[in-house]
C-alpha cells in the first residue's frame, strides 16, 4: 500500500453507516470506486466515528457497520487494490482530529451548508456535528491521499480538507498531501424519488423515497414505478422543469453509463410508464446480483470480522507514519 513503492496514487474514502445504503450511495461513490480500483491504491473506510454525530443504538451502530463492509465486498471492491476498515479501528483519526482542531478557525466549520441544514433541525447541536469535518480531513490526510471519489454533496468538506492541509502546511511546513475531489459526472445527486427536489437521504423512513441497495426487487419496482414525475410528457435532460423525469434519467444514465444522447433516442416518443419500466429494470439488473453475493457472505459473521482486522492492521503504519510526522511538526515529539 506504500505510494512510492509502485508509483500509484492513493484514494480515499468512506460511507456513515448510519442508516440504510441506496443507489444514491452506489452511484455517487461505490461504482466508481470499483470502476477505478486498478488504477490505485485504495483505502474505503466505514466512517463509525462520523455516525456518532447524530444519537445511534449501539447494537445497530455495529450491524450497520459490519453491514456497510460487506456491501462494499459484495458491490465488487477488490482486497488486492483495497484495503477495508473501520475508522474506530485506528485511534490515529481522533488523535490526528485534535490536532487539526487547533489549526482550524471556528468560522471555516460554521460555514458548510450540511452542518448548517442538520443543525437547524436539531434542538441541541453537538460539537461533533461542527467538527465533523475535521475528522473527514484527518481521514483523508493521514493516508497522503490523492483522490477522494464522492458524491456532490461531499465536495464542500473536500475543499474545506485541502484548506486545513494547506494552512497546516504552510505553519508547520510541508506534511500533508493536498487531496483532490473526483466527483462523477452522472449520479453525483440522486434525489429522493418521492420528492426529486431533495438529496436521496439513508435516514429517511419513507416509503417509496430511497432505492436501498438490499431491498428486493419487488419493492424497487414499485419505488420507482410510483416515483413522483410531471404532467408535461416530455423525456428530457431537464433537472429545472422536471426534476423527477430527470432524477429516473439520471440513475438510468450512470448505471448504464450511456451518453445523454443515447438514451434520449432510446425514449423517443416513449412514455413515463415506460421510461420508469426501464430505470427499474436497470436497477434491479445491478442490483440483484449483488444482493446474491452480500447474502452469501453474511451467513458467516467471522468472515467480515477478519477482514476488517486485516484491513486496519494494513493501514495502520500509513496513518501512524503521518500522525508522527504531523507530531514532530508540531513539536510533540522529536
Ligand atoms: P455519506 O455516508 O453521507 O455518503 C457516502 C457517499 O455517498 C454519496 N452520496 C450520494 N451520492 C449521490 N446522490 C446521493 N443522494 C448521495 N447521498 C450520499 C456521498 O457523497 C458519499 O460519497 N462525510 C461522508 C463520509 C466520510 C468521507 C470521509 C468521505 C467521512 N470521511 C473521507 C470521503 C472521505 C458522508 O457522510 O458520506
């Protein structure tokens, strides 16, 4: 896993496994973290400590968690380009956290938009819930990573991570890599399909708004069969005027990964009830056999366990080496 040694560059990231994983999840990270794992080094985390910003019953807290990693298998990571963990696992993000705190003005955390939404819809706010992104920047630079593939709603926290790691740099001295965001070009924003003006949300109980991956494809079908459109019967790129239509072309496009061009000749002069049969067929193809592997996997619980521990104890030395430098910068330790 060591950069210099091959000459390939590192990619990080992770999920909260804080509620059930959709499509918008898979498209906006997972599949291109598959598509793109050869060309890297790469270390995908199940972000455990982040969950902890928002109250969670513990016992799900660690099935969601054991969950996550195992859909990561199951989507297609493969062990031999990736490495898999949980952020917990590696006390070097909250002791890496602490130390990017003191370098981090107040104003910079107060002014991203997710903690500014979750805050407002909380009675008490949390320090974790403002901090929250300083452990996403701990994450990302302890591995001197490169890329940082995530879905739109994240790039704010991309950019606010390649800040800290400039302004550290630039007191301390050059210690950190300056991550760059790679965000795809379809499915980066999934909205909920009950209400395509809102991101696709893990945390939302309602039915017919998220695509979960597990969810069997009777259950998928009606979702998007019954997904809110419009009356101007019209099959177009259109995310202003028709949001809905656009979301279902949107999910259809990055699964299928055709162009713009390709799929609006496919619809020509076709109708919303067919469009729809068409994005859950799609679906449901993408899906399936990936809930055939994860299910397989599940039966053992030990099996996830031991590649968890593989893949910490794996990365381990990378994030030790750069909380060690970072230590001595800052003159901790000699
Ligand atoms: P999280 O857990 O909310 O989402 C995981 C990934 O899925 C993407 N995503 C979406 N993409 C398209 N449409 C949607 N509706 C949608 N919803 C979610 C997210 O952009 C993300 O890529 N803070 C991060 C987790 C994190 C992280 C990191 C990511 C912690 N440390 C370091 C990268 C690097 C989060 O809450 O993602």
């Amino acid at each position: 896993m060591n950069n210099t040694q091959t000459g390939k560059k590192r990619v990080f990231s992770g999920i909260q496994p804080s509620g059930n994983l959709h499509i918008g999840n898979y498209l906006g990270a997972i599949k291109n973290w598959v598509a793109e794992q050869h060309k890297y080094h790469n270390v995908f985390c199940i972000v455990d400590l982040h969950a902890l910003t928002v109250p969670q019953d513990p016992a799900e807290l660690y099935q969601k968690t054991r969950e996550v990693a195992l859909l990561y298998l199951a989507c297609g990571i493969d062990l031999e380009h990736c490495a898999i963990f949980a952020q917990s696992h590696i006390s070097a993000h909250s002791e890496l956290t602490w130390l990017l705190n003191c370098v981090t003005p107040l104003g910079w955390l107060e002014r991203m938009t997710q903690y500014k939404d979750k805050a407002a819809k909380q009675e008490s706010v949390g320090v974790g819930l403002l901090d929250y992104p300083v452990l996403m920047a701990a994450d990302i630079i302890l591995y001197d990573s490169h890329y940082v593939p995530v879905g739109e709603d994240q790039k704010q926290h991309v950019e606010l991570t390649r800040d800290i790691a400039i302004r550290f740099n630039n007191l301390y001295g050059e210690t950190f890599v300056v991550p760059d965001v790679l965000i795809p070009k379809a499915g980066a924003r999934v909205k909920g399909l009950d209400d395509p003006t809102a991101k696709m949300s893990k945390s939302s109980v309602t039915q017919g708004h998220a695509l979960r991956l597990l969810d069997p494809p009777d259950v998928l079908r009606k979702s998007i069969m019954r997904a809110t459109t419009d009356s101007l019967n019209r099959i177009a790129f259109d995310p202003e005027n028709q949001p809905g239509v656009y979301n279902l072309l949107n999910i259809y496009q990055a699964i299928t990964n055709k162009s713009q061009a390709e799929i609006l000749a496919e619809f020509e002069g076709k109708g919303y009830g067919n469009l729809k049969k068409q994005v859950a067929e799609a679906v449901i193809a993408a899906l399936e056999p990936m809930q055939t592997r994860y299910y397989e996997m599940a039966q053992d619980p030990a099996y996830i366990e031991q590649i968890l521990k593989e893949g910490a104890d794996r990365v381990r030395p990378i994030a030790e080496h750069r909380l060690r430098v970072a230590q001595e910068r800052l003159g901790l330790r000699k």
